[in-house]
C-alpha cells in the first residue's frame, strides 16, 4: 500500500492506495502542534473503521506548512518504520521541468497539481485549485511547470469581508438565485460566486492570449465543484489532482532508483 498526504494551510489529506486503487481518503484540520501520537490515533482508528488494515509500504509528502513536515515524518518513522518521501526536497525527483525565475520557490502543491495534470491530460494546461488560496498553475506542452497567478482564496475573501466591516456578517459560499441581492447576505453571496467565476474565466483568457494558443482548464479543491454546477468554467473537474499527482511522483522516483 502506498500512502499520500497532502498538507495544505486548511486541511491534511490522508489517501491509501493499493495499486490503481484508492482504498480511502481521510481529512483532519491542519495543526502544526499535532504530535505523530496523535495522527497515529486518528489514523488508525478511522481506517479500521474502514475495514482496512494499512500495510504501508510507501509514503509521500507534500506539504505547504513546513512546521508540519516534522511530526509527519515522526508518524511514519515510528508507526510504518519508513522515511517518506517528501516533494519539494532535494531527493525528491520530478518527472517535469521546473522554469521560474532563478531561486523561486514553488509550493510543491502546485507543483504535484501539474505532474497529475499533464499525466491525465497531456501539456497546455491551466490547473485552477480552490484552496485557502485560489491558484491558476500553468503547464507548457511537454508539461514543464512555467509559472502561475496566486488569488485569495473564497473563504478567505468571505473572511476578510466579515472581518474588516462590522456591519456584514459571516456567510456561507453558495450560488445565488439572482445576480442582484435584496438583502446583506445575498449581495455577498452574488459578489463572491459571480465576482470568482468573472475571475477564473478573465485569468484563464489572459493566460491563453499570452501564450498564444487554446488550452485545457482544470478545477480541483473544495469549491471548484460549486463553481462547475452552476456556472460552467472549466473543462474538467478533479476531485483526487493531488493525491493522484503525489502517487505519480513517487513511481517516477522509484523508477528512477531513489527510493
């Protein structure tokens, strides 16, 4: 078995995979405080209630909290006595080009969205992630990572909204019956679903127009299916990008010898 985790500011992602087969996927809050003790616990307990006894083999890392990281691999040192293979360290191989500017660093979320991308769909692509940022990832023809837009995310616009203004409250990302609200909530809720859905297709054409050629445009993370229902932006939508990208990256360095 093989197990990824996606570490993201919001939420860490467990999937456990037998071959081509996702046996299941498991969701807690991301805490950088949270002991390898403590993950075990979780962990354990939720996959024996899925009826599956974990034989893990391999582990894959990717992660945007760096203090995370640690406790991570703590879990899989001392419960599956492995050392996991952590994407953005200098052992972790690639299967695609990096080509950015000279010392930037590339959270490998973004990274592992394109290796999955190109892998399913071929080059020419613009992966949009819906995550405590909304981000446009960018892959050239051959697949190689060219760059990318960084947006803030919807819930943390929601956020912010409630926050800096003491008359609007908190409210909940929906689609809205009309473009036009007569109420708080409803012109909230109409500013942040039509104003994103303006964004991810004005984004996705000028990255089209710049590069000078159709190109395919795909949703993941949480939202993107409420996006996709309601007001058609992308061309397909993926639920499991990252775990499926992360279980291609360690292939490729077990191919290639490192593991």
């Amino acid at each position: 078995m093989l197990l990824t985790i996606d570490c993201g500011n919001t939420n860490t992602v467990f999937t456990l995979w037998d071959g081509e087969e996702v046996l299941c996927t498991l969701r807690t809050s991301t805490a950088h405080q949270r002991t390898a003790d403590a993950y075990w616990v979780w962990f354990s307990t939720l996959v024996k209630h899925h009826g599956i006894d974990p034989k893990v083999e391999g582990v894959i890392i990717s992660s945007t909290v760096p203090r995370v990281v640690f406790n991570l691999r703590v879990f899989t040192d001392r419960f599956f006595n492995l050392r996991p293979l952590v994407v953005g360290r200098p052992d972790c191989l690639l299967p695609i080009d990096v080509r950015v500017d000279a010392g930037t660093q590339v959270g490998p979320d973004r990274l592992v969205n394109t290796v999955a991308g190109y892998t399913q769909y071929g080059g020419d692509l613009i992966i949009v992630d819906f995550g405590t940022a909304t981000t446009f990832d960018v892959a050239d023809s051959d697949g190689a990572y060219i760059g990318g837009v960084i947006a803030p995310g919807v819930n943390l616009s929601l956020e912010a909204l409630h926050m800096a203004a003491a008359a609007l409250p908190h409210v909940d990302i929906t689609h809205p019956d009309k473009v036009i609200g007569t109420n708080t909530v409803a012109c909230m809720q109409s500013g942040i679903f039509w104003g994103y859905v303006g964004l991810i297709k004005e984004i996705s054409s000028r990255i089209m127009e710049e590069r000078d050629r159709e190109m395919k445009v795909i949703g993941t993370g949480g939202l993107a299916p409420l996006f996709q229902s309601h007001a058609p932006v992308f061309d397909r939508f993926e639920d499991n990008l990252t775990m499926h990208g992360l279980k291609v990256i360690y292939e490729h360095n077990r191919e290639q010898g490192t593991l």
